[in-house]
C-alpha cells in the first residue's frame, strides 16, 4: 500500500451512506495512525447532503467529510486504494482500483443508528485488513 492512500466510499447519491462512512473511516484510521483517507462520492449526486446525516454524525461528534455530494470521477478511481461501493457501479469504475460491495445497510433516512452500526461493522475488517496489509 502506498504511504498515503485513499479508500472511495461510493453510494448512489452521494449524500448518505457515503458521507456516514466515509467520516467514521476518517475518524477511525486516524486514532489507528493510519496514513489512510476517504472520500465520499455518489454516481448520481443529490444536491445536498442528507440531513439525518448532518445531524447524526454531529451528535456522534463528527463532521461530513464533504459540503455537498460529488460526483464519482474517473480520476477517484484512478488514485483509490479501494472503492467500496453501496450501490452498483457503472463498468468503467471496475477495473482501476479493487472494488468492494457492502450490500445489505439500512437506509439512513429510516434509521441512522442502525445503518451507522453496520457501517462501522464494516469499518472495523476494512480497517483490520488495512492494518495486515502493511
């Protein structure tokens, strides 16, 4: 793994699951001391992030990682470590980085404690396989 790299959470609109993980990723790698970033990005971007979110993550004492949902680049895949998508990706997001899916989170807009909880589920391998592979 390179000395920094960057992990690409990706879900459809760019303003939900991605912002919620792509924080608590942020947050965890950096008490692991890990060299390690994540971006938030979506594949069709809503104009704004969602507020259960904004709200979730600011009582959880953190902040979104992005001010708006962006959308998913060429240029993100070519630079990631890892993608890790919640919804499917268009083919051409295949093949530059190794692509991961983590299906089956609840939406945050019905249940923020319960999509943050599995989120960070994932987090914790993501981050113990990070670790080994250094």
């Amino acid at each position: 793994m390179p000395k920094h790299s960057t992990i690409v959470f990706v879900c459809e609109h760019g303003a939900a699951k991605s912002i919620l993980a792509a924080a608590y990723f942020n947050e965890m790698a950096g008490s692991a001391r890990l060299d390690i970033e994540a971006v938030a990005r979506g594949t069709n971007p809503d104009s704004a992030l969602s507020e259960q979110v904004i709200k979730g993550l600011a009582k959880d004492g953190l902040q979104p990682t992005e001010s708006a949902p962006r959308k998913l680049a060429f240029e993100d895949a070519q630079s990631a470590h890892r993608i890790i998508g919640f919804c499917e990706l268009p083919p051409e997001y295949q093949e530059p980085a190794l692509v991961e899916q983590w299906n089956g989170i609840p939406a945050v807009s019905e249940n923020y404690d319960e999509a943050r909880d599995a989120i960070i589920e994932h987090l914790n391998d993501l981050l113990q396989n990070l670790r080994s592979s250094q």
